[in-house]
C-alpha cells in the first residue's frame, strides 16, 4: 500500500477567514508525476497537495488532465506567492504553467475555487 495516496485537511487563512480544504497529498516523485491525470470529477472542497523536499523552479503541464484547474505556488512557509489557472491539454506539446519564482508546495483545485473563495496571492496555507 505503498503507493497509496493519502489524504488530509489543511485551512487557508484569508483576512479574519479560514477556508478548509481536503487534499491528497502528492509527497513522491510518481505521485506528483501522475497529480491530477485521468481524473474526470474533483469533488468541490476537494484538491491535490504537492509536497516536495526542498525549493523548486518549474512549472506543472496538464496533459492528459480532464478538467481544468487553478493552482496556487506556495513557500515553505505556507504564503501563497502565485496563483495560476491551467486548462486540460490533449496535444503532445503542453504548455507549462510557471509560476517564475522558487516554490516548496503546489495546490490544485477546480479551476476559479481561490476566486470563489477570495482567496489570494499573500494568504497562507496552514499545512499541519
């Protein structure tokens, strides 16, 4: 069970507002490989967490992604520094999506959800 994706609740801190959100968490190189791939419906209040072990430089792609999405770039801190909104992708060459700056997480979530939620660029994510 091994490659079995967890899952868990983190809080977004907007302002006086704490917005929850259930993610699985994407914490291995495969799981943050296949992310969203495949997935056909992505309940509400629901996301994907990428955990990665120190800052990175780069961007995600939505191939072979149904549905599209809005990610947010966050530092070790948990501050979002980038949000972003990604569309699925049939073709061979995809677009990347680069936030143009370091990053230690990603969230992905139903495409317009941080708008929805008035959530923005300088809120934190409280990860534990």
């Amino acid at each position: 069970m091994k490659n079995r994706i967890k899952t868990k609740m983190i809080k977004i801190l907007s302002g006086n507002r704490a917005t929850r959100l259930t993610v699985q968490v994407a914490d291995t190189q495969r799981k943050r490989e296949k992310g969203l791939m495949f997935v056909g419906k992505l309940p509400e209040n629901e996301g994907m967490l990428f955990v990665f072990s120190e800052k990175i430089y780069g961007g995600f792609w939505m191939k072979d992604t149904f549905i599209p999405l809005s990610i947010a770039f966050l530092d070790s801190d948990g501050k979002i520094l980038k949000i972003l909104d990604m569309v699925p992708c049939k073709e061979e060459k995809c677009p990347i999506y680069n936030p143009g700056l370091f990053y230690r997480y990603a969230i992905e979530v139903n495409l317009g959800w941080f708008e929805k939620n008035q959530i923005k660029e300088g809120d934190y994510v409280k990860l534990d």
